[in-house]
C-alpha cells in the first residue's frame, strides 16, 4: 500500500449505479478522479467524496493500470 499526500487538482466527480429490474436492490457508488502533483488518483465511496479543487489530501491505496486507486485517509 502506498501514501500520497498533496493538492488535489483537475477534480472530477461521478457516480456509478448497479442494480434494479431484476434485483430489488439499487447499488450507487460514488467515485472522484483527481490528480495530485501530476499523478491520476481515483477514489471510490459509498458516500459522497467532498474534495474540491486546491484541497490538501492524502491517500493510500495501490497503483495499477496508470492510476492509484485510494482510500482518502
């Protein structure tokens, strides 16, 4: 696992919904794709992620396929 501290820059926020029709259950995860010093991170959540551009965060998680996916901590 790796840490990444510093400000985050060109934030994006999505969400991603799974489920209905056929399943009584309706899944949303939200999801904010930012980069801190040059570096593509992405982060998933149950709940909203509330980073705002120049934000100062830190993240930990693990790289793969040009992007660190993170948990904010």
């Amino acid at each position: 696992m790796e840490k990444v501290k510093g400000i985050a820059s060109q934030v994006r926020n999505t969400i991603s919904v799974s489920g209905g029709e056929n399943n009584t259950s309706v899944t949303t995860t939200h999801i904010a794709i930012f980069q801190i010093e040059g570096r593509q991170i992405q982060c998933k959540s149950s709940e909203p992620i509330l980073i705002n551009e120049g934000d100062t965060v830190m993240v930990a998680g693990k790289t793969g396929s040009g992007k660190l996916t993170a948990t904010l901590i």
